[in-house]
C-alpha cells in the first residue's frame, strides 16, 4: 500500500504531475508513517499478549488490533485534506501548502511542506511528526517488557514450550530498527527539514523487511515450494495394514478378544458380516484360562496345563 501511494506520480505518465495528482498523494503520504507505527505497536502488543494468555484474545480485540493502522491512515490524511483545503493556490495552480515534485530537495514525490511558517501544511507536519515519536516511544516501552518476557522464558518461567523463539527474536529486531531509527528520523525531520536522511531511511524499510522476514526458514520452504511447483503429497490410503487394538485389558468391563474393527468399504453387492460373535465363540472360556494362569504360576508342567484345558 505505501509502496503504490510513493509511486503515483510515475503511475501518472508525466514529467510533471497535474496539482490533483499532487495533492492525492501528499494528503496519503501524510498518512503513511502514522500507519506504520501504529502497525508496528499493534503488532508488539499483540505479541506480548500471545505470550502472556495464549489462547485468550478475543475476536473483537484482534479485529481492532487490525484495522487500527488504516484506520490511523485514514485520520491524518484526512487532515492532510484539509489543511490543503485551507492554503491558497499560486498562479500555477498548485497549492501553497505543497512541497513539489522535481525540485532539488524532493524529486519523486509531493507531500506537505515542512519549512515554511505559520502554514497549515507545516504545522500538520511537525504534529504528525510529533505523533509517531509518541508511538515510537510507547513501541520501545512494549518492547522492553516483550524482551523481559523473553529473558524470563528461557529461565523456565510458565510460558508455552510451542513458542517459536526465533519468529519473535526477529520481531523484536524490526521493531527495534523501525521505532528507535524511526523516532531519530522524525526528531531529525523537526530539526533540519532540508536533511535526506529520513528519505534515505524510508528507503531501506522494504529491503529490512525482506531481510528479517523473508528469511524466516518457513518462508523461505514456502517459496522454494512455490518456485518448484511442488504439490502436497497425498496420504495413501490402499497397502495399509489392518491392525487390531483391544478395547480394555481388565476382565471386569470386557474380554481381552475384544478388539475395534477397522473401518471397511461397505458394498451394494458385498455385504458387511460381522464376525466378532464368531471370534468369542472360538475362544476359550474365561474360566480356563484363568485355571491355566494359575497353573503357570504354581509351576505345573505343561502337559498338565494342556489337559486341563482340553478337559
């Protein structure tokens, strides 16, 4: 989504984009990085609750937990939309408020200004500015406590054994890298308006998230997959062997020649005979063969055993 929002004026065709097209995507490009660290804080918290009552969140609070991000989008480029409204438009028909494209210090895109005083698009810049180290800052507070949990994990604290530790150290490092570089950018940003490196900093999230993620070895099996065209190979149902397992080994509730039918096809033309009558009635009675365990234990011969039984 951000990616398509940076893109629009080489969506547009034009050496030089039309003010409507400028205007669209410097009110959406006001609501990116609100989205992303609203993203990143759900993202950590939800987390922290996973491994604090796993199994326990609610539908409701994951549905809010996902929609917050678009719908913090929403809000500031809305204010974007109208701080535009309120600038007045230069001969050209661009609007004051608007940094353009193809100047020296921003030669792909359109957004609000941030260097002019007593102006709308500046003063909606240094708030959201300003919200996103607010975010920053509570993102690295949730952090510490998910790396105590953590640290606690590991010292055999009661937390579930199907953890998978090597997904969350790798949340823990992107999180890291976009609240504190992130929250160093924007203070920068509210600095010197005229630096590149915030740029040069929204530039590598794409390739840091690839970095961290795309080499989760799941993902990584998932892809190889993928390129392979590899299908999931189906479970043979025919050459397996029928195996009998007895219901109870204690005489009271039932016999050890007690036993579970496998599972057959049953036929129009081949009906389905149940034979376990037939199997108890072959077997010797109950009382024999406690008479020849008590022979055993005593210590009779075996020829003994056997007459008893045939009597």
């Amino acid at each position: 989504m951000s990616g398509h929002i940076y893109s629009l004026l080489y969506y547009g065709g034009n050496n030089k984009p039309t003010p409507r097209l400028c205007k669209i995507q410097a009110a959406l490009m006001t609501g990116v990085h609100p989205m992303w660290f609203t993203a990143l804080l759900m993202l950590v918290v939800h987390v922290t609750l996973i491994l604090k009552k796993p199994g326990f969140l609610r539908r409701v609070q994951v549905f809010w937990m996902i929609i917050a991000p678009y719908l913090m989008f929403l809000l500031w480029a809305l204010v974007a939309v109208y701080g535009l409204s309120t600038c007045s438009k230069k001969g050209n028909g661009y609007n004051e408020c608007l940094q353009q494209a193809f100047n020296k210090k921003r030669q792909f895109v359109c957004e609000l200004h941030s260097y002019k005083d007593n102006d709308a698009g500046s003063d909606i810049t240094q708030a959201m500015s300003i919200f996103t180290l607010i975010i920053g800052i509570l993102i690295i507070g949730v952090e510490s406590h998910l790396a105590v949990d953590l640290h606690g994990f590991y010292k055999g604290l009661s937390f579930s054994h199907h953890i998978d530790i090597c997904l969350l150290v790798r949340v823990v490092f992107f999180s890291v890298y976009i609240s504190v570089l992130g929250a160093i950018m924007e203070v920068a940003r509210l600095f010197n308006h005229k630096s590149l490196v915030p740029d040069m900093y929204t530039a590598t999230l794409g390739l840091v998230v690839f970095l961290i993620f795309g080499t989760h070895p799941d993902v990584v099996h998932t892809w190889i997959g993928c390129l392979l065209c590899r299908r999931r190979s189906k479970r043979q149902q025919t050459g397996k062997a029928d195996i009998s397992l007895p219901l109870q080994n204690n005489y009271g509730k039932g016999s050890s020649n007690s036993y579970i039918e496998p599972k057959r096809r049953r036929s129009s033309s081949v009906p389905f005979v149940d034979n376990r009558k037939a199997l108890r009635a072959s077997a010797p009675p109950l009382w024999e063969i406690h008479k020849v365990s008590a022979a055993h234990a005593l210590g009779r011969p075996r020829s003994l055993q056997a007459t008893q039984v045939r009597e």
